[in-house]
C-alpha cells in the first residue's frame, strides 16, 4: 500500500489585506511579502522564541520541499517592508464575536454582552519613534502604549481595538470604538468610563450599560437588585436648558 503525502497551501498569490493595501513585492524574492505577513502571524504563536525557530516551526510541514534558510536579518526585512496596513486590513476581516448561542457566558437572554478593557502595561522598542509617538511615563523605563479593546465576554474575542498615547485616557479610546457597539450588546465595564459624555455617546448607539460607579456618585434612586438611576447633564451645544438623562446602573461590588 502506498501512502501520498498531500501539501495544501493558501489559494492566492498574496496573504488577505496585500492586494487591498497595495503591499505586495516589487520584485521576486525568496522571502515574498506573502510570506512575510505568515511569519509575523507565526511570531505571535510563538513569542517566546528567537526568529529562526520560529521560521523551523512555520515550515516544518514542508519537509522534503525546497525551503529557504533565511538568517534573522533576512526574516526582519520584510517585517520592515509590509508595514501595518495589511495587518489591520486582516485584522478588520478577522475581529468579531466568535460564541456560539449555546456558549456559556456569553449572553444575558437574548444578549451578546461585550465589555471595554483597557491596558498600559506592553512595553514598545526604546527608540526615538516610539519616544516621540508615545512619549514616557514616570512608572515605566521604556515608551508604553495605551490599549483600549472592545471584547466579547465569555470568549475573549477581540471585536476592536485602538492604541496612542497613555496621556490620551481609556475614555477618549474607548469613543472610538463606539461604532462597533450594536443595539442588543450590552456593554460592561469598569469603574472610570462613567463619565457623562461617554454615557451619552453610548446611549446613542443604542447599547446598553451595566458597569461600576465612583463613590462620588450621588444615585437618584435605588433597585432591590443592586442597580440604581444616575442622572447626568449634558450641556447643549446651542441656547437653551441643559438636558437631563438617566441610565440604570448595577452597584454590585463582587464583579
């Protein structure tokens, strides 16, 4: 009996997001920019390792094929000449949510819960770029971004994020990511994003709110079930009296 060993690869001459972005070769190359886009997502499998083996573990099922021996320069090249276009263009096509009806976690009935988390605690190159993009911040030796992510609960699948400056604020990022936010996805969150303007501009997507308040919040009233009415002001832009809303909000201290 004769065994035939089969080697599938990707249909198309470029990764998804080159042809899109414009970021494809000028010229043949053993390392194509295709390839380039593989290894990066590679290196993200396997951080803990130098680029060479994480070349050997993305073409280990090539063997008996003639595959390119590229030295850690040669890997870092095209990293360099991709640039971050096709990457957020895949990124754009893969985000979402990812549960299924059944996943537990996930919903609150009918609803896709989501939740803003943001974190500063990555790291970037000491490099006068990144210095000054990011700039420094007194805590930490080397430049730090600001993430803000929009997740869906229960999976952890990254429905979007931004990134800047830390001296932007978690609110400012998480208003940019305010267009993902659907009317049957209630949104979770932290003690911190209550701030009146992004109250409001979460209220207009028609999500809904469930998050933690500050102890200098003065509720309107109270819920058996741990929530309460939080009146805020917003100013108008034009003449005329300030308009009051109200959002109910839980008061649960054991998230």
């Amino acid at each position: 009996m004769a065994i035939t060993r089969t080697v599938t690869v990707a249909a198309g001459r470029f990764a998804p997001g080159q042809a899109e972005t414009r970021s494809v070769q000028r010229r043949l190359r053993d390392l194509p920019s295709r390839v380039g886009l593989y290894f990066l997502l590679a290196m993200r499998l396997f951080p803990e390792v130098g680029y060479r083996l994480v070349w050997d573990k993305l073409t280990a099922g090539l063997f008996g094929l003639p595959v390119a021996c590229p030295t850690p320069k040669a890997l870092r090249d095209p990293r360099r000449r991709l640039g971050c276009a096709p990457v957020r263009a895949l990124s754009d096509v893969l985000a979402g949510p990812l549960a299924r009806p059944t996943t537990p976690g996930v919903r609150f009935g009918a609803c896709r819960t989501g939740s803003f988390d943001g974190c500063s605690s990555q790291k970037t190159a000491d490099s006068m770029r990144n210095r000054s993009r990011l700039g420094r911040t007194s805590h930490h030796g080397y430049p730090t971004p600001e993430l803000m992510t929009l997740v869906e609960t229960g999976t952890r699948a990254l429905v979007g994020a931004v990134f800047g400056p830390t001296a932007g604020g978690e609110t400012s990022y998480a208003s940019r990511l305010l267009h993902l936010l659907r009317p049957d996805m209630p949104v979770l969150w932290d003690k911190g994003f209550e701030g009146n303007d992004l109250l409001a501009a979460v209220s207009a997507t028609g999500a809904q709110i469930l998050g933690r308040l500050r102890s200098n919040r003065r509720p309107r009233g109270r819920w058996g079930e741990g929530f309460c009415v939080l009146p805020c002001c917003a100013m108008p832009r034009r003449r005329g009296a300030p308009r009051s809303v109200e959002w109910r909000i839980s008061l649960r201290s054991s998230w």
